[in-house]
C-alpha cells in the first residue's frame, strides 16, 4: 500500500498496469465494467489460500475459526463502507446482479401481487429492469417506468407524478450512478416519497461504490447492492444492505448446508437467522476477504483523492472531447463528476472507435452497456463509454484525445451500421 496520495504513485499499487499492448503501454478506461486490483487484494486472496483456506461454521479447529473469524469480519468492514446500523444487515452475494434477483425472488414475491406496481426509472441496467419485469410478468404486477429528460437526467418531480399516478406501487427500484452516463439520481429524495406512499426502496449501487462515500441510513433507503469487483476487489464478490426489519423476514433464496438449524425427513425445516439464511452452501470466503481488503486500501486512500481525480479526469476528458471532430458527449458529466463520459462521434460506429483504441493499447467499452432501454430513449444506437479509476491520469486522457483525432469510418460503420449489441 502507498504511503503517498497522487494518481502517479497509486499506479504502482496495480501491478497489471506496468505491462504494454502492442508495444503501447496499457491506458485502462473501462472501470465501470470492472476494476484492476492492487497489491493488498491480490496479497489478501493469496493469503488466505496459502494460509487458512478452511470452511466457514462447520469445523470445530483451528483453520475453521480463522476462516470464520476472517469473513466475519469482512462483513464488518462492508458494514461500515456503508454506515449500516447492524453487522446482520449485510449479506454476502456474488455481485449487484446476485443481490438484485435475490430481492426479486424473495422480497418481490412476499411484496408484490396482482395489480400491484413496481417502478424503476428509465436509466436502470438491465440488472435492475429483468429481475423486476420478471417478477411482474409471474405475479400479475404491473411494471411502471419513471422516465428521464432529455440529458438523461431523472428529475424528482416525474417520479413523484409517477408514484402518485400509480397508487398500488409496493417497490421500487433505482441506480444510484448510472452506468452509462454516471448520472446520479436523487435516491434520499426519491425513498422518501416512496417512504411516503409505503413502498420499499432498492438501490443498485454498483457505480457508486468507488466514486463516492455511501450512507444507507442517510439515504433512508431499505435495501442497497454492490460489486466487489468494481470497488478494486475481487470478481464474484459482493454486497446486499437490507434494513434489519426487513431483511430479516426473507425466506431462504437457496436451501441447503449453512441455511438450517436441522433436518429430519418429515419434520418441517427450520431455518437459521439472516444472514446465513441467505448465504446457501460454501461461500467465497476468499473473495470477502479480498472485497474487505479493497474497501480498507479506499478509505486508507481518502474520498478527497477519489472525488479529486474523478473531477480531474472527467474535465481533462471533456476538454480531450472538444477537440476531436465530430465528438459529442451524451449527457452533462460535469454534474457531480462520477468517472463516466459517454460520448458518439458522428459517422464513426462505436465499436470501430473502441477498435482504433484497442489498436493503440487504450481499453474502453463501446455498445449499449447492458442498458439497451436508456439508449433507446435517447435515441442512440450506442456510445463509447470513458470510465475512470483511482490510478488514470490525465497523460492518459490527453493520449486518447490524440488517438480520437486520427479515429476513421472502419468495417461496422460501412457494412454494419446500424448493429448493435453488449
């Protein structure tokens, strides 16, 4: 772990980033798809293997304490990172889209009947639109969707006339960043009118986890998930935040070793508390250490640095943008800067602007970003998609605006220019 706080000296907590692409070195711009991980995650998963690797609450030695002893704290760093009130209110998931359908399945289904309404806004991923249309689809519900404007802003007053209009709304489901955009939706505003009418609050914030301090209870909201993966830990690692009230009601998402008190074959079964409830069979013991050891190396970083570097990159970017031809940034990224600017450039499909990157060993995405709905509402086939971490700087940003300058019409542009996917 560095001692030091500039974007130059992080970099070198990153090992993946030392290697080249093409004789180039690697400039990684697609951290909203995912995060490399530095030293003290990778030290933190080789670790426990080399050292401890044991099952969780089901050995009476010592490697099984220590195990226990390590996810159980992991759960309490995670509560912390999020202001949780209680050590039982976190449960352990293999990412947003893992805790999404969990709540789906089972708070969705004790909440949600026919004639009842789900809403969710227009800039949901379609980790948080499936799971909800699904659960409408079998239940009977109806599924309401809040528009955005035309900048791809959610404004508090269409949710409100939204929620008013639909009076049998039980849930409701809202990003907190999107990840197309990086805008940041009203969530304290918009789970206090849904408070207001009864219905329940859940967030997906996979994009805001490592942009911004998260405070469940200062948002008021009744259930929250997020990635390990892209908070600088490891893949398949995540977190769901339920309100203890509510999360504690939930039946078993999976059955099986860990959920039970004990089994006969005819006697009905009895289940443990939450969060082993929740936490069927062996989990991935090693990536909650790892997750926990992502969440200790940000805060050992500081949010001035993280709020420092997302304001500097999204300017640097902008600035990059204006001077390539036919650019045009989809959206106002300068507004609560989160690490994201999506951009088109007219007469160049995406995937052949990501190509020419890739070329020049610079990483981004390009497509719809798993949010085909938003595109569609802001009528585009896709954007090339900015996303920013920690260890970018601004030599890189200035690098890809002279790579953009020199971007030209390629294969999808002239024989596929209207295809889309991802």
């Amino acid at each position: 772990m560095t001692t030091t706080t500039t974007p130059g000296s992080v970099r070198t907590d990153f090992p993946i980033l030392a290697q080249r692409v093409r004789g180039n070195p690697l400039i990684y711009l697609d951290n909203a798809a995912t995060t490399q991980k530095p030293e003290a995650v990778l030290r933190a998963l080789v670790d426990f293997y080399r050292t401890i690797n044991s099952n969780i609450g089901r050995g009476y030695y010592e490697l099984s304490r220590k195990a226990t002893d390590s996810y159980e704290r992991a759960r309490s760093v995670a509560q912390g990172w999020l202001n949780a009130q209680h050590e039982d209110e976190i449960v352990f998931t293999r990412g947003t889209t893992d805790g999404l359908n969990l709540l789906a399945d089972t708070l969705g289904r004790q909440q949600v009947g026919p004639g009842d309404q789900v809403l969710v806004t227009g800039m949901e991923h379609n980790s948080n639109l499936l799971p909800w249309r699904r659960l409408c689809e079998r239940s009977g519900a109806e599924l309401v969707v809040v528009p955005t404007d035309d900048r791809g802003q959610l404004r508090l007053s269409d949710f409100i006339r939204a929620i008013e209009s639909h009076p049998r709304t039980r849930l409701v489901g809202c990003t907190h960043v999107s990840n197309v955009l990086g805008t940041v939706a009203p969530v304290a505003e918009l789970a206090s009118e849904a408070h207001r009418r009864g219905a329940i609050v859940v967030v997906d914030g996979a994009q805001a986890a490592a942009h911004r301090p998260i405070d469940v209870r200062g948002l008021d909201v009744d259930f929250y998930c997020f990635s390990g993966h892209k908070v600088y830990g490891p893949m398949g690692s995540g977190v769901l935040y339920g309100r203890r009230e509510l999360l504690h009601d939930l039946p078993p998402y999976q059955v099986g070793g860990g959920t039970v008190k004990g089994v006969s074959r005819t006697a009905p079964v009895s289940y443990v508390p939450v969060p082993a409830r929740l936490e069927a069979g062996t989990p991935d013991i090693a990536a909650a250490v790892g997750l926990a050891a992502a969440l200790d190396y940000v805060r050992e970083l500081g949010w001035d640095l993280v709020r420092r570097q997302d304001e500097a990159l999204v300017h640097a970017a902008l600035a990059a943008l204006d001077e390539v031809p036919g650019a045009r940034v989809i959206g106002d990224p300068r507004i609560d800067p989160n690490g994201i600017v999506s951009f088109v450039i007219d007469g160049v499909h995406p995937y052949d602007v990501c190509g020419h990157l890739d070329q020049h060993g610079i990483m981004v995405r390009s497509g719809v970003h798993c949010a085909s709905t938003f595109l569609d509402d802001l009528g585009l086939l896709g954007t090339v998609r900015l996303s920013f971490a920690v260890y970018n700087t601004v030599e890189e940003v200035e690098r890809l605006g002279e790579v953009l300058a020199t971007v030209r019409p390629g294969n999808w542009s002239r024989e596929h220019p209207a295809a889309r996917f991802l």
